[in-house]
C-alpha cells in the first residue's frame, strides 16, 4: 500500500501505534506512522498478553504473537538469606479450556519481540515506521490537521485529515490537545527495571527475593534476549534507586545481593527507574484528534492490563475511523471510541490500584488470580450503538464495563464467543471452520442462525443493502437442518456439526436469531430477525 498523502497521522510507533496503523491498513486505509526516536524501543518492558488480546491478534492475522509467546512461569519465593525455596505459586488465574475460549493461556512477549512482528506485518502492506521524526506541534479544523514535523534538523509541514497519538504519557499529541490527566504519582512503589544477562540462576522459574513491601528482586526469565537473559524489577526503600539506575556496577551489586549464591554477569541490555503513576484522560478525542494507549491512560503494571488496554483502543478506534473515511459512515460514529473505552479504562484503573496495594501491604502477589485479568468480560453493553433485542432495559443499571466472563450469558457488548469444527456447504467441496476464522477488522459478519435456509430469505434480503466490502453474511443451520441446496445469496452457509455454535450463542436449534459481530470481534447486535439487522447498521451505516 502506497500513498503520498496518506489520510491518517499516528504519532508514536509502540504496540498501541502498530494496531492502529495495521487495522486502518487492512481496511484500506493508508496510514503515515513516525517515531521520534532513532531506534525501536528496546527491552521486555510489559509483556503479558492475555487471551482477549491473543484474540484481537488473530482477528489481525498476526498469530506470531501467540506462537512465539511463552507462559508465565510460576514464581518461587524463598527464605530470606537462602536458596531455599519457600514456596512456589502461579500468579495466573487458572482456566479450563473451551470451545468458545481458543486462546485460554496467557503468554510473554517483550514489547521489543511484538514490535518487531507488528512492524513486518504492517510491511506487508508497503508501510514502514518513519524513525526521528518528531511532532512539533499541530492545528486542526473540521477538514484536517495541519502538524509540524522535525526530522534531522529540517521541519516539514504535513497535511492529513485524523491523527492519532499514540506517543505516550509524556507525548505532544494529549498535552497540546488540552485533555486533562487527572490522578496521582505514587511516591509508595518505585522499582527500578530492565533486562540483563547473568549465570547462576535457573531459568525455569520467576524468582521473588525479599519482600514486595520493603526490599525485593524479581527475576523473570526470558531468552529474547538471550538463553541467560532476564527482566529484574528491584524495589528498595532504604536505597535511592535513581543511583542504581545511574551506575552499572550498583546495579550488578544490588542484584548479587539479594541472590545468595555465587553469579556471573554478562550484560545489562536495558535499565530504567518507574514510578506508579495512575492517571487518565477526561476524553479520547477532540475533533480530528485521537489518543490511545500511555497518551490517555497510566497505571501501575499489577495486572498487567497496561498494554492490552492499549491495543485494545487502538483496534476500537481503527474501524471506526476507517469506515468514516471510506465515507460509509457519520463522524458521529467516532464519538463511540470515548464513549465505549472510558468506563473500561476507569475501572482497569481501579483494579489495578488494589491490587497494587494488596501487593505493597503484604508483599503477596497471588491476589493477581482473579479470572477478570483475562479481559474476556470486558464490555460495552451500555454503548449506544449496540442492539439487544432480547434484553430487557433497566433504568439506571449501573455500568460494569470489566465484567465478569459467563459462558452462560450473552448480551449486545459482549466478547463474541469462538465455535469450532462449523462444517461450510454449498460451495463446491465442504471445508471445516472456526466462527473465529470469520471475524476481520474490515468487515461486520452476520450469524444468522436458523432452523433451515428457508427460514433465513427475509434477513439475508435486508443484508442486500449493504456494502459488501464491510458487511458479510454467514447462515449458521443446526445438525438436524434439512439437505443443504447448493445456492444461497449468504457469503457462507454453515453446519453446526456438533452444536459447538448453538451452545456458545444460546441458540436453540428450532430458533432464529442474528447476532451482528462488529469488526473488533464485539456482539453489536442481537435481533429477531430483518427489522433489527436494520435497525443496527441505521446506527453505523450512511444511507440504510
């Protein structure tokens, strides 16, 4: 893909950035993408990847992630002075793996690792990162952005209609546009962190020295960066962590001393001192400027929800915006990005707060097991353009925009569910699918489950209307559904061969009902039939 004046500005070339720039691309969408530093960021910095995120990847065609990613290993502690274990445990909530959860174990990748995979893929479509070229500064009106542009010494000035800042909490793009960054600095937890290269340790545990309240070092194992490599997080109250950070050779120090047995140091590929700072934007956008990732939100890293939630803003605004420029939908589409990321936000803020806290009053990470880390019930039921026909509104009802994952629940806003072994008929030779196999950021998919392909005629006739370019059609028919002509104007017909889809959509097998999946893999509707399929793309679509 190639264009000389791309529509879309991102600034700033990190996870949230790259999921921007690649759903806008898949869309069709061309994208300029500048990074003021010279080189890729490097270091593991945070590299949990939880199932939903693991989702949303392959929603992207990037199973790199998943593939090369590696379980979190069980963390042992030990007795203070020694090498004796004291006790070993898991930090990651357990989960029976399902049909409709694929991705069910959450995997490591370092931020260096997922940025050079988001990089290579993005590659595929003629775009690469622009490196030291830095946003100055920028003017908008309703046709556009105007933003100055300083690459080695010379400044451009680059017209282009959207931008989005994806430069992090100390970015231009969120400070110049005004957005407020309410919260606090929490002068209580101060870590110094980085990657490093040392012997003497075995690498098949995550190892907790000290105490997480007072003096600690965690060593997690990662051949990234090579078979001896490791992330360390030290925290010391009683030392100044900025000298650590400072001087090498403290630093090498202060590792051997938590570490009662003897090791041999190789490199220190990385270093750098955090401290906790929970903040967030008041707003996700202002005119034709968006943020996503660290420009609109900071957190402390218990949880590890930090950069999933970045991608996640990214994937949300991208086909919205990418369907405003295309001209298929109203502006007024792009005000759902705030309106569906600001409750999920706010209470990831709060959950990571507390566990935060538990963390540095008893020094016990395992409160970090809850199931809601998983990010499978995170919601937008309350979003005013999703559709539920089938619920019942209740005033007042309070939002629960992380909610709590139950297969046995299904609303308008939720995760949609995966299904295997759909058995595809009537196009020739029969083929075996995943309904995860169907969904794409560049297109809305609708599941019309139906007794019979008669029953289906009215709402696939609704669908006519559609662009076909951003809405697609699969006819989910039940085991005991009659024989299968080989003609239907559905993109796909499909046999619930063993009731996997059914069960996962709660759909009895003499019932028809739609469920309208949204391109970020989000039920954005549940309706009876025509009228309601209607009725939702009158919401997203121009001119229907």
């Amino acid at each position: 893909m190639n264009s000389t004046h791309p529509p879309v500005l991102i600034v700033g070339a990190g996870p949230a950035g790259l999921v921007a720039a690649l759903t806008l691309v898949q869309n069709g969408i061309p994208v300029r993408i500048i990074d003021k530093d010279p080189k890729p960021h490097i270091g593991q910095r945070g590299p949990t990847i939880w199932p939903r995120s693991l989702e949303l990847f392959n929603f992207l065609n990037v199973p790199d992630v998943n593939i090369l990613g590696k379980p979190i290993p069980d963390i042992r502690s030990y007795k203070s002075g020694t090498l004796e274990p004291l006790k070993d445990y898991s930090i990651v909530p357990h989960m029976e793996p399902t049909s409709t959860v694929p991705f069910h174990i959450p995997k490591t990748i370092g931020q260096q690792l997922l940025d050079v995979v988001l990089r290579r893929h993005l590659e595929k479509f003629s775009c690469s990162v622009e490196m030291s070229t830095e946003l100055r500064s920028f003017e908008q009106s309703d046709q556009g952005v105007t933003a100055v542009l300083a690459k080695n010494g010379i400044l451009e000035t680059f017209n282009t209609k959207w931008m989005i800042g994806a430069d992090g909490a100390k970015g231009v793009v969120r400070k110049q546009l005004g957005l407020t960054f309410f919260g606090e600095t929490r002068d209580d937890f101060c870590v110094v962190t980085g990657d490093i290269r040392f012997k003497g340790v075995v690498s098949k545990h995550l190892h907790q020295f000290g105490s997480l309240g007072g003096q600690s070092l965690s060593l997690r194992p990662t051949d990234e960066i090579g078979e001896d490599g490791w992330q360390f997080f030290i925290s010391d109250r009683e030392v100044e962590l900025a000298k650590i950070v400072q001087s090498e050779e403290l630093l090498f120090e202060t590792i051997a001393s938590f570490i009662p047995t003897e090791i041999t140091f190789n490199k220190l590929v990385w270093v750098s001192e955090y401290r906790a700072n929970i903040r967030m934007v008041n707003k996700f956008s202002d005119g034709q400027v968006f943020v996503v990732g660290d420009a609109a939100h900071v957190h402390s890293p218990a949880g590890g929800q930090g950069l999933n939630a970045s991608v996640q803003d990214a994937f949300n605004l991208g086909w919205k915006l990418a369907l405003v420029e295309k001209g298929l939908a109203d502006k007024s589409l792009l005000e759902t990005y705030s309106a569906e990321r600001l409750p999920v936000i706010s209470e990831m803020l709060e959950m990571t707060t507390s566990i935060l806290n538990k963390a540095v009053t008893t020094g016990d990470l395992t409160h970090h097991q809850s199931p809601i880390l998983f990010m499978l019930g995170i919601n937008c039921r309350f979003s005013s353009i999703v559709l539920d026909e089938f619920a019942t509104p209740v005033e007042g009802k309070p939002i629960n925009a992380y909610g709590v994952f139950d297969e046995g629940h299904l609303a308008a806003g939720d995760r949609a569910p995966d299904a295997p072994n759909m058995l595809q008929v009537g196009h020739g030779e029969s083929e075996v699918k995943t309904l995860f196999g169907l969904y794409r950021p560049w297109y809305h998919t609708v599941l019309v489950f139906a007794p019979s392909l008669a029953d289906t005629s009215p709402i696939l006739g609704a669908l006519g209307a559609c662009n076909k370019s951003v809405v697609r059609s699969a006819v989910i028919l039940p085991s005991s559904a009659p024989a299968i002509p080989v003609a239907s104007p559905a993109d796909l017909v499909l046999v619930d061969q063993e009731g996997y889809a059914y069960s996962a959509y709660l759909v009895k097998a003499n019932q028809t009902k739609v469920f309208v999946i949204r391109p970020d893999g989000v039920i954005g509707a549940i309706v009876h039939g025509e009228e309601g399929v209607k009725k939702y793309f009158s919401n997203i679509f121009l001119d229907l």
